[in-house]
C-alpha cells in the first residue's frame, strides 16, 4: 500500500479522502479476516531515522519507536527481539547483507500503514524493515528482490501467521532534498540527524502543504505523476512477473517516476517474500493518480494460490 503525509494534513478533496478510505477499508477486512500473529513491513524513511553519516541498503530493527511526524503515533512498537534478531540472521545467512538497529526510528512511511490496519501501530508485534528508497547511491533492484525472497523463506520456518506489509508510493516526485541541493540547514539534518525543532516540524508540514496544492493546480516544477507508469508496474506485480524488475535501471526507474517512485523497492520486497512460496493471486486491486497527495496511490492485497 502507498502512504501519504496529506493523508493526514488539511487539503485533500473530500472526494480523494473518500475514494482512498473506502479502498483502505478493503486491506483493513482483508488484514481482520487474516488475523496476523506477526506482521513484517518494508518501508522507506525520509530522512527521519536513517541518515548520511550511515546508510545501509537494508536495515532489521529488533527494536523500533515511531517518531511522530505527521500526526502518526509516536511511541515504542511492538518489535519481538527474539524474532527480528532470527530474521536477521537468516537473512545473512542466505546472502543478503544487512543491517540491524536495535533502536530504529521509523517514521509515518512505517506507522502510517500500521495505524490504518490495525487502528493501533502496536496491536501486532512487527519486524520493520528499512529499504533505503531515497539516498542515493542506490542498489539494484534485483537485490531488493533478493532480500524479499530470503525473508520470505525464513518466516515459512515460523509456523505463524504473518502479514507482509509494503508501504511506498509510486510515480511521485515531492520536493526531499539532496546532498546535491539541501541548503546547509538541510544538509545538517539529511547526514548529521540534527533533530528538528517543533517550530521546524510545522514548518516543514506547511512546506508540503503548499506543494501539493501547488502540484495539484499546475503550478509546480516536480516532476508529473505517470499512471502509465504506474499500472505498468501494478500490472506486472499482478501477473506474477516480478522478476522483471531486474532489467530496470535505477536511473530508468526514477526518469519514469520521479526521484521517490523507488519506493517501489518496498512492494517488490513484500511480493518477492510472498512469491518465495509460489504463485500468489491479487484479492483487491486500487490505484488512483492523487496530484493532491503528489504520489500514484495503490493498494493491493494478495495471498498464493495453493
């Protein structure tokens, strides 16, 4: 499923909120008739718990507190030590490197999804899983692929009933700053962490504002969305073709989608994990191109066919 900071800041039409709701409300029954012992999610940060002074490509928290941003709810998750620090290991295990924190902060890419859910971010424990999905340099996608798949055969070992969550927009372009453009207030934050102030934090959720309702009136310079782009992607997630994936370039991908449509990594994780067990088929299939959101906003839910 996308997320969305306007989600939970004033703008968005009535009409949006509604459509987007109704399809939120599909995953909720989909996620309650399931009735998950353990949830895994995959998601990105923006510049909220991962910074420059250290960037791994994927990161295992065995401990986790939502920081807050945006209306979502701050506070210790419900992460089992014991089984993220087992995922972990398998997971190198196989051959996949990765990091793990034992202090994660994750921000509403993660809390976002758990909230809509589950109505609680803790109502299940969760291993959350850090893709990087906005700094570059960036990996290639075959490898996001292949952590997907790795953990995915681990949790077959577990005898639970887990629920893989990826969150992440798709064609979007919103204005996160670089190491080739932050201004040094920005530079400080995106490498050194320097937390931000209360004042700062309004400020920035004032900044977005204004950019959606710029973008959604055509009177912006980021980058259009590309629904085309967009449903050819769901489409290939759709027919059980995720190891296409491997021939896009990072470059292509960002040309087609804007800087952040590589959070598109967090969907091919969720899918490689579920496809390590063979076919799966789509339960529910959502997509709307949401200039007020600035993000091509889907939702799919799927479970294997055998």
């Amino acid at each position: 499923m996308s997320h969305s900071p306007l989600l939970n800041l004033p703008g968005p039409s009535r009409d949006l909120l509604d459509d987007v709701e109704a399809a939120l409300s599909g995953a909720r029954d989909f996620v309650t008739d399931y009735d998950p012992e353990l949830v895994v999610i995959f998601s990105p940060d923006h510049y909220n718990g991962f910074f420059y002074r250290t960037m791994p490509p994927f990161c295992i928290g065995t401990a986790a507190q939502g920081v807050g941003d945006y209306g979502t709810q701050a506070g210790p998750l419900d992460v089992p030590e014991d089984l993220a620090t087992a995922c972990a290991s398998a997971v190198l295990e196989s051959g996949v490197d990765v990091a793990i924190s034992a202090s994660m902060d994750v921000d509403h890419g993660t809390v976002q999804p758990l909230q809509t859910l589950f109505g609680d971010a803790t109502a299940r424990p969760v291993i959350p899983i850090f893709i990087n999905s906005v700094a570059t340099p960036l990996g290639p996608l075959r490898r996001v692929r292949a952590l997907g798949a790795a953990i995915g055969t681990h949790l077959a070992t577990l005898g639970k009933r887990v629920l893989i969550v990826g969150s992440g927009g798709l064609s979007h372009d919103p204005p996160v700053p670089t190491l080739a453009t932050a201004p040094p207030a920005a530079l400080e934050r995106i490498v050194h962490g320097l937390p931000m102030t209360s004042e700062q934090r309004e400020a920035r959720q004032s900044a977005v504002m204004d950019a959606a309702h710029a973008f959604a009136h055509g009177e912006s310079s980021l980058q259009p969305l590309n629904p085309e782009w967009d449903n050819a992607f769901l489409e290939l997630l759709d027919a059980n073709r995720l190891t296409d994936v491997d021939a896009w370039s990072n470059s292509w991908v960002e040309k087609e989608g804007g800087h952040s449509a590589h959070e598109i990594r967090t969907w091919i994780a969720a899918f490689a994990a579920l496809s390590a067990h063979g076919r799966y088929e789509m339960v529910q299939r959502f997509y709307r191109a949401a200039p007020e959101l600035i993000a091509g906003f889907a939702i799919r839910t799927a479970v294997l066919t055998s």
